[in-house]
C-alpha cells in the first residue's frame, strides 16, 4: 500500500518485519515489542486522525496491537500483504469500532489510555479542527475520508483497509462530502442571519 | 479558401447523427457514477478537499506515548494463561490421582503394621529362648 503519509518503509525493514513476525508466531513476546516500536508512528497518526482524539487514538491502538499479537499467535497472517499494511487494517477497523462505540455513549467518559505523549499546539489544534469537521458523519463515510482526503490512499487501497468494494468508497465519499458541504451552507446562512 | 457546408447537407448529417443516438442509455453502472462524480468535486468540495489535506499535514507530528510499547506488552502479559503449577496438575488428573495416593497410604499403613507385628513376635520368641537357656 502506497499512501501519502506513511513512512517509506525499505524493502529490508519489511522482511525484517516478517521475519518477526513469524517469531511473534511462536509466543516471542520480544520480537512483538520491536513490531510495535518500528509501526507505532504512523499507526498513531491514522488512529488519531480517525477518531479525532489523541487518548481514545491511544486506546484504539493498544488494542489494534493485542488484536493483531493473537492473530499472528493464531497464525491469522498469512504473509500476502506487507506486515505493516495488514496492520494498517487491524488499526483502521479497531478505530471505527472506537467511533461507533462513541456514538453509543454520548456523553459518557470510559476510556482506559491516557496520552502524554509530545504534541505541538498546532497539532493539536488541527486535530480538534479534523474532528470538529468530521464529527457528524457516520464511521463509515468519516473513515472513507480520512483515508483518502487526508492519508492519502486511492480508493483501491482505502477499500482493501475497509474491506469493501471501490464502488462502496466511492459512494461514502460522495455521500461524506455532501454532508460536508450541506452542512457548511447551512452554518453560512446561519452566520449571515445572524451577522 | 476553405468550401462552405451546404446547410441542407449539414441538417441531413444532424438528422443521421440524431437517428444513430436515439437508443442511447444509461449504463445502470452507478459505481461508475460515483467515480465521476468524486473525481470531479464542486468548488466548494475542491475547498473542503484542500482544507483536509492542510489538517492532514498540520497532524502529520502526531505521536503516541513514550510508553505505548510497554502498555501493550503489559496487556498482553496480564492476558497469558498463567503457567501450570503441581497442584494444577492433581486438580487436572483429579478422582484418578486422589484414588491412587488413598491406595499408596492403605499399602503403606499395612504393610508398616505387619512389620511392627512380625518384629513383635521376634522378640517375644527371643526373650522366651533365652528364658529357657537360663
């Protein structure tokens, strides 16, 4: 997988990446640990950038990562796909199912992770921005834009992430950015009838 | 000088084209559809894309947690199955194991009494030879 913002892993890296995995295979708790530490950036970024939220984006990841440790043990990677792109995966399913348990919740504070991890204010700021933006779409159409609009990914690669047809992209991208739009006329007016 | 179309000729033409379009129709390809349409955003949308991307960079210094690595593994050691113990294994083997150190005790204790017995008689019949040698 291709997309924008994610580092350029050298081929090297990624036969390492197999090389632990199949370790991680055979219990090797260790050989997890160096999977985590080489892919927790760029997974983060997508987590955050999914979910709108740096300490939920936390939790979805730890998560993401104990999922895919007992699929390798279960021997669920069959080693087709790049290591990091089926990680890639894992995450993206793991934040929306943060997004909809969101949605279930309102109001209600449950989360486990806290995130101290060194952000600058323009980030942050821009992430606010990002969920603010994004907040009253559906998980599904949000993810869909997120992969594309602002990962980077084509359609084929944001619907392999999904697991869904290119077609079914296309359809939540429209039906995203029209909800988008309607929504910024609407706040237009609003601002004009109130100016 | 370039000729001039006749216009009859040219309403003949238009006519033909017209007759060979006629049965022209929509595919029913709605995937194709929304291809197009995605490909070819409003301006507004073209706003909207250019304001993603500008948050997409603006992210781009998103990091997790010095100790995500450390939280994970703890999850995962606090989620292994425990590694077996002697008592696991009896409680495993269960009613066949208890049954087996009931008999190892009840051969024991027999077999200690008939010694303690055998070693009685020994003595009784020593003291007695000894009596009578006197």
């Amino acid at each position: 997988m291709a997309g924008g913002d994610r580092d350029g892993a050298a081929q090297d890296r990624a036969v390492d990446l197999r090389l632990l995995a199949a370790r991680v295979e055979r219990g090797d708790l260790a050989a997890f640990r160096s999977i985590v530490e080489h892919t927790k950036a760029p997974l983060f970024r997508l987590a955050a950038r999914l979910v709108g939220d740096l300490a939920e984006a936390e939790d979805a990841l730890q998560d993401a990562y104990v999922q895919a440790y007992r699929a390798l043990g279960e021997g669920r990677y069959d080693g087709r796909a790049k290591l990091e792109t089926w990680l890639y995966r894992v995450v993206t399913n793991t934040s929306i199912d943060t997004l909809r348990r969101r949605r279930e919740r309102i109001g209600e504070a449950t989360r486990e992770a806290r995130h101290d991890g060194l952000v600058s204010a323009e980030a942050r700021v821009a992430l606010g921005e990002l969920d603010a933006l994004l907040r009253a779409l559906p998980p599904g159409e949000r993810a869909a834009l997120v992969l594309v609009a602002v990962e980077g990914l084509s359609a084929k690669e944001a619907a392999e992430a999904l697991g869904c047809s290119e077609g079914a992209i296309e359809q939540r991208l429209v039906r995203a950015r029209a909800a988008l739009r309607t929504r910024s006329e609407e706040r237009q007016v609003s601002d004009d009838e109130a100016g | 000088m370039t000729k001039r179309a006749d216009p009859s000729d040219l309403d003949r033409r238009l006519a033909r084209l017209a007759e060979a379009t006629a049965e022209l129709a929509p595919s029913g390809d709605d995937d194709a559809l929304y291809a197009r349409l995605a490909a070819q955003p409003s301006p507004p949308a073209a706003d909207l894309e250019l304001r993603l991307a500008e948050l997409g960079g603006a992210t781009r210094a998103l990091a997790p947690s010095a100790s995500l690595a450390d939280a994970v593994v703890g999850k995962l050691e606090r989620s292994r199955p425990a590694a077996p113990s002697t008592i696991d294994g009896v409680s495993r083997r269960g009613p066949w194991a208890l049954a087996f150190a009931a008999a190892i005790a009840a051969a024991s204790l027999g077999l200690w009494l008939q010694t303690e017995e055998d070693l009685g008689d020994a003595l009784v019949a020593g003291v007695d030879s000894m009596e009578v040698g006197e």
